[in-house]
C-alpha cells in the first residue's frame, strides 16, 4: 500500500485528462492495453469521454494516444480537468 506521502505527491505531479471523442467515436479502454502505458484510466461506462490521471505532458499525450488508438487528432479533444498547478 502506497504511504499517504507518496500518494501525494503523486497527485501533485499528475493532471487528469479528458478525451472527448467526436463523431460519436467510442472506445473501450480495456481493449487497447497499450492506453495503460499513458497513465491510470478512471473506470465508467462512458466511451466517448474517456479519463486519464497522468504526468505526461499534452503534445506527448495526445501523440501517444493517437498511435494507440488509430485516432487523428481531428477526432478528439484533449483538456485538463483538475491538476494542482494548473499549467499543462
């Protein structure tokens, strides 16, 4: 079990993620093990918006992403949803 030490400062050098899929693209996460390279994947039913906890920066992320899933860039957005220094 991670110390509550580590697991803070885990959180603090981490950002979550938001893909919004387009065109009603959807994707299960669970059939692409590569994803799990890029981060933790937040478990729910929603394919469509998919949710990262990770410390890979954007450009990196979204290139990675792209190369997992067969998805351009030009069908999917990619924003952060909370981090703690808010710069991504």
């Amino acid at each position: 079990m991670k110390s509550l030490k580590k697991e803070i400062s885990d959180s603090i050098n981490e950002v979550t993620v938001v893909f919004a899929l387009k065109n009603n693209y959807k994707i299960d996460v669970a059939k692409y093990p590569l994803l799990k390279e890029l981060g933790s994947w937040v478990n729910t039913k929603d394919q469509t918006n998919l949710y990262l906890r990770t410390k890979l920066d954007k450009p990196t992320l979204v290139k990675k992403f792209s190369e997992i899933t067969g998805l351009s860039n030009e069908q999917f957005d990619t924003g952060a949803v909370s981090s703690i220094n808010s710069v991504w």
